[in-house]
C-alpha cells in the first residue's frame, strides 16, 4: 500500500513516465471511436470532471443491459449498473486521453483471438479454429447483411476496446510496483520478531458513560475534525401504515361455506325434463378429474407419493387416511382445501443403500477405472461377505468402497419408487424385506445393496379455493386508507403516528432513503414513493398516499438530509462513544499519573496481566482485543522497560516488556519480498480506479430522468 502512496503522489512523474513507455502505443482507433471528450448534445445524467455523460446515450445503455439481463433486473437495477458502468468508463477514458493510450486492429484481434469471442463460429475455419481472416470477413458480411446483428457487434466492440485499454493501463501500473529486499526484510520481521509483555488496563467501561458530559458544540468540533468519517448523502427519513390487501374473516368463511356446498351430492331441478337429478359431490364423484376441473382452483394430481412429498402440515393426517376417506377444510397457504384419499399402494417407495464396483468400459463408468469386470464381481462378493457379518457398518463400506457417486453419503439413495432404477436393481428392492442384502448386477456394474425402509404411497385429490379479498374488503380497505389519510393531513405533522394508534394501524419507519433506491423495507420495489420524497416540492410533514401492489401505503417524509457534513443530532449516534472514549481516557490519565504498574492496578481494582508472543503483524492482547498503539510501544521499549500511560482502544494501559525475541535469520528475503510484490499487484486494478473515483468530480443527475 505504501508503493501504491507514492505513485498517487507522484501523479505527475507517473504520468510522463508512462507516457514515454507508450510512445510506440499511441494509434488510431479501427474499428469504432471512443471519445468522450467534450459535452455531448442534450441533457446530461451525469458529469465527470466537467465532462458530461448525454442521456440519450446514457438510455441506449441501459436499454442494451435490459436485453441482455432480461426481467430479472428492474428498471432500477438496470439504471444504476450502467451507471457505475459509465462513470468507470469515463474515469478511465481521462485517463487514456491524458496518457495517449490506444488500440490498433492487432490489438483488438489478439484480444478477441483469446477471449470467449473466439468460440463464435462464424469466426472459425474449416477446423473450428479462430481465424483472423475468418474473423474480419465475418463482420463485413454482417455490415451488409445483417444490420442488426453489426449493431450489436459494435456494441461488443466498445466493450472490448474498453477492456484492452484497461488491460494496458493496468498492466502498465503494475509493472512499476515492486518491493525491494528491504521490504521483504522489513514484513518478515513486522511478522516473525515476537515480545513477552506485563500490562496493566484500566478499561474505560470503569468511568461510567453518566458521568461523561458531552455537549452539541462537542459532538459538532468533533465532527468538523474528522470530516472525511462524518460526510453524507443526500437522503431522507420517511414513515408509512400499509394497507394490505388480503382476505378477511368474512372471506375465508365465504370459501369455506363455498367448499362444503360441493362435498355432498346435490340435487338439480331439470325443466325440460320437470324432475331433479342428484349431482354427485367431491366425496362420492366417479370422475374426481372432471369434477375438480369443474370446481377446483387446481387439478387432480394422479402421481403417488410418499409421506415426505404431502404437505408438512397435514401430511400426518392425510397419510392415515383409508380409502374414500376426507380430510379438512384445512388451509395451506392462500388456499382452502379438503383432500380425499383415492388409492393406496403398500411399500410403494423403497429407501436403499448401495455399493457400487464398475469395471473399464461399463455404462457411465469413471474413466479413472481400469478394473476388468471379472476383478469387480470378486470385489464386491468380498464385500458382500463383509456386509453380511454381525457388526457390520454398511454406509462405512460404501464410504471406502463404493464407486457410485452416494458414496459420500453412505451408499444412501433415498427413497424412490418402482420403474426408477435399473430393472434388476428395482426388483431385488421391492421384493425383498427391509434389511436384506445381496449382490444384483445391472449395466453400471455390481451393486450390493442393503434395503433400509419402505414406505407405502398414496394417490390423493385435493379441492381447492384460493382465500381471496373480496370486492367489498376491497373497497372497505380504500375507504380506510383515503380516511386515514385526510385524517393525518388535517391534524398536525406529528400527530401521524397518534392517528395510526388510534386505529390500531402499524407505523414503519425507513430512514436514510438514498437518492436512487428503490426497495424500501416492507413494500418492496418503490420507486415513486422514493421519488415522490425526494422531490423538491415535497415537506418535511408532507402526507401522501400510494396505490401499490396489493394495496395502499400512506406515506409521511419526516426528516432531510442535505449532503455535506452531519448535522450534530445526526452523528452523535457514531461520534458520542467515540467522544466518551476520548473523555475517559484523559479523566483515566489525569488520576493515574506517574503511578508504577503495581500502584495503577491496585488503584484501579484492576489485575496485572501478561501476553506472550506478540508481533506487530497480529497486534492482539488476550482478554483486550487489538491493541496495536499498546504493542507497538512494547516493542519500542528495551528489555524490562516500562511504558508511560497508554491511550489504547479499550483502556488506558501502561506495559512492561519481559522478553524480546528476535526473528531467526534467514539467507535471503526475496520470497517475502516477492510475496509484498504480488499482493501490491493484485490491488492495482481496484485500488486505482478508487483513488481516481475518489478524487474525481462527478455530478450526479439520474433522480432528474429516473
């Protein structure tokens, strides 16, 4: 890190440096122009040390990311990628300028020749090859013929132009870092010399917090000396009751009366025929398909199944059903259900372990196995014969054992039913008892198999209504929205939360609402609302109401937040402790001055304690936690010195070094050094964009389009 300290203050020489390098570099774009020099025409969504992003680009973006990720990201989500996406861009194509980086047709076909590009086929020869030539005649073909597929080329372009020059810029940082021998030295002592330590801590949980005065001019000098921990954001505070629109009592009891009318025969006056004709009911239908057709919000299901794929809840009741048997109205979810048994099969389902010994060549065989097949029945008769004796723990045989991928598992293949598993497989399980073990050879190879359990199967139809909100709850629940609403209006901002009470209504609070979020805790995907808080129009007090999904939510914005520093209520939540400690820790010092380790401990009820083995790299005290001020002034001290008082993180301290142990020697640091080298490297990538995001300028204006 401090490699990289020194090249963002050498800025300048970097700069010269590298331009240099890249003399040979500096070309002419071939394929398409990168330039985001200058304004472009219209409004701006965002703008990059004066440099401005034109928001008819800037929705083309967006509108590519949205056919490439499809429904699966919001409008939101889609905004506010390509817009990380774009000042990133930006940021680095200032850079590029400055530096005159560029790429050449060479360049980019040696990017493409090795990248997932190369896989296209209309870029391969006869051979299935990458073929340059290939490669260009393939995109002067789309040109002509296919527009629209060009179009979408030159987008790919862009992307792959962007990332060469990253790879050049990058490449060409990382080759200026590097540690020297020194430094290797310097790590492997930071982490190999080592320091026994006696040490007293007064904690500050000793002072306690009531007797720390901290006052708003505190917390406010506070935070004008550490600006850069106390800087926010635009945001806001808002608090909101939701209305959901879901069923009521009186709905559920209106399914419930509807299901029971269909369980029992009916009887139906016929005019044509002046006589009644019974209509047989969910319980006593011959045609349990065509009936739930008819009345059912789901269809009849014919599989069987086990106990485990019912539903959790129920699946007791049901599995115990007899045939022609019905079970509920029950609910399960947002459906009313009752459920009839139609058939039962008995031990319908088989839970089974086995072990597998395959030979060279059979079906789905592991390449890995050179066995013949006659080497694998004798291994598995052997082991047969093991899992056949008294004490004999068949999951650990298939564990050492077994070929088959259950081994891990113990050989267990769960439960499954007939017509599954390989025909001789299947029929030794469901014709033997629970606990036989054999030998059954399919086409995968010899199988010795334990039967562990068997359980029957049952065929069961379920009728069922979804529990919905009817129109009447539906416009009783708008009616107590809208009240709500004029109620909060009419009477004073803060009383929001008193009208909600009275009615027994919940009030959610969301705070620090940034500019571009979107989903707010407890109604999802909200953007309007977000919009709606943030608009310049909108008070602090001000009352609104949403319609959204399944629902309403009355909203109230309760609090701004302008970005710059913390107001002094804002960042007393963070600063306060912070403060105290600061506090207590000059209240600690002031009474225990010039006192030895023996006076400060009995003083201060409080024990001597010791470390051992400490270093500077894993600056830890047992009991205290990290401490690094605290173990860097042990090492600073010689042999049996003694420190003054120490303002540590937890306490105040004050050490005595009872053993220094130097690192061993070693021949040579250059592995410790190399080690510094890479790691240094490896950040290049992030650590750079973020010190050139961090000192850029960047105006954002997406609020204003989205």
């Amino acid at each position: 890190m401090a490699i990289l300290e020194n090249i963002r203050k050498r800025t300048t020489v970097l700069i010269l440096i590298i331009g240099m390098a890249l003399f040979a570099f500096v070309i002419s774009g071939v394929f398409t122009s990168n330039d985001f020099g200058g304004a472009k025409v219209g409004s701006a969504v965002a703008e990059i040390n004066g440099e401005s992003i034109s928001i008819e680009d800037f929705r083309k973006e967006v509108e590519s990311a949205s056919r490439r990720f499809g429904p699966s990201f919001s409008s939101t989500q889609l905004v506010n990628q390509v817009y990380d996406q774009e000042v990133r861009k930006a940021i680095l194509q200032q850079q590029f300028d400055d530096l005159g980086i560029d790429v050449e047709s060479d360049q980019i076909i040696e990017f493409v020749k090795t990248s997932g590009y190369a896989q296209i086929p209309d870029f391969q020869d006869e051979n299935g090859i990458f073929n340059a030539e290939v490669f260009k005649s393939a995109i002067a073909d789309w040109k002509v013929n296919d527009p629209l597929r060009y179009d979408a080329w030159l987008q790919d372009e862009e992307r792959i132009i962007q990332s060469a020059k990253e790879r050049i810029y990058f490449n060409l940082i990382k080759g200026g870092v590097g540690a020297t021998l020194s430094e290797g030295e310097f790590d492997y002592k930071l982490a190999n010399e080592k320091v026994d330590i006696q040490y007293v801590r007064v904690p500050y949980t000793s002072v306690p917090d009531s007797t720390i005065q901290v006052t708003k001019s505190d917390i406010q000098a506070y935070v004008n000396s550490h600006q850069d921990e106390y800087k926010q954001e635009k945001a806001r505070d808002i608090r909101f009751v939701y209305f959901e629109e879901k069923a009521s009592a009186d709905d559920e009891k209106a399914v419930e009366d509807a299901i029971s009318t269909l369980l029992d025969d009916s009887v139906e006056y016929v005019q044509e025929r002046n006589t009644t004709d019974t209509i047989p009911g969910f319980i006593n239908t011959q045609d349990m398909a065509a009936f739930l057709d008819r009345n059912s919000d789901t269809k009849f299901d014919t599989i069987y199944k086990a106990k485990n794929d019912l539903p959790t809840l129920v699946a007791d009741s049901l599995i115990n059903l007899q045939v022609g048997e019905t079970y509920g109205p029950y609910r399960e979810g947002d459906f009313l259900r009752v459920s009839k048994m139609m058939n039962r099969k008995a031990n319908g389902t088989v839970k089974a372990s086995h072990i597998l010994f395959t030979w060279q060549g059979a079906e789905r065989a592991n390449p890995s196995i050179t066995r013949t097949k006659e080497e694998a029945e004798a291994k598995a008769k052997e082991i047969l014969a093991e899992a056949k004796k008294d004490g004999a723990v068949f999951t650990t045989l298939a564990r050492d054992n077994s070929d088959g991928p259950s081994a891990p598992r113990g050989g267990d293949l769960g439960y499954f039913q007939e017509g599954v598993m390989a025909d001789a497989f299947n029929d030794f399980c469901f014709n033997n008892e629970v606990g036989a073990i054999d030998l059954v050879e399919t086409q995968f190879g010899y199988h010795v198999i334990k039967i562990d359990d068997k359980q029957d199967i049952v065929q069961i139809a379920t009728l069922s209504r979804e529990i919905e909100a009817s129109e009447e709850t539906i416009n009783t629940l708008f009616t107590d929205a809208t009240k709500f609403e004029m109620a909060s209006i009419d009477a004073e901002p803060d009383s929001f939360g008193d009208i909600a009470k009275e009615s027994n209504y919940q009030v959610r609070p969301v705070n620090k609402i940034k500019e571009m979020d979107e989903v707010l805790p407890g109604l999802n995907a909200q953007r309007g609302i977000v919009q709606w808080a943030f608009n310049d129009d909108t008070e602090v007090g001000n009352i609104k109401r949403f319609n959204i999904n399944n629902g309403y939510a009355v909203v109230q914005l309760v609090k701004k937040y302008n970005e710059g520093l913390m107001a002094p209520e804002d960042a007393s939540a963070n600063a306060l402790p912070k403060i105290r400690k600061e506090l207590k820790a000059e209240q600690i010092i002031a009474a225990n001055q010039n006192k030895t380790m023996d006076a400060l401990a009995k003083d201060n009820n409080v024990a001597l304690s010791n470390a051992s083995a400490l270093t500077m790299k894993s600056p830890t005290l047992p009991g205290a936690g990290r401490e690094p001020l605290v173990v860097g002034t042990a090492f600073a001290l010689p042999q049996d010195g003694t420190s003054s008082l120490i303002q540590g993180e937890t306490g105040v301290f004050m050490v005595k070094v009872t053993k220094k142990e130097e690192a061993p020697n070693v021949d040579n640091f250059s592995t410790y050094a190399n080690t510094l080298r890479t790691n240094a490297s490896n950040r290049v990538n992030g650590d750079i964009y973020t010190a050139l995001k961090e000192g850029a300028e960047i105006e954002d204006k997406r609020a204003t389009f989205y």
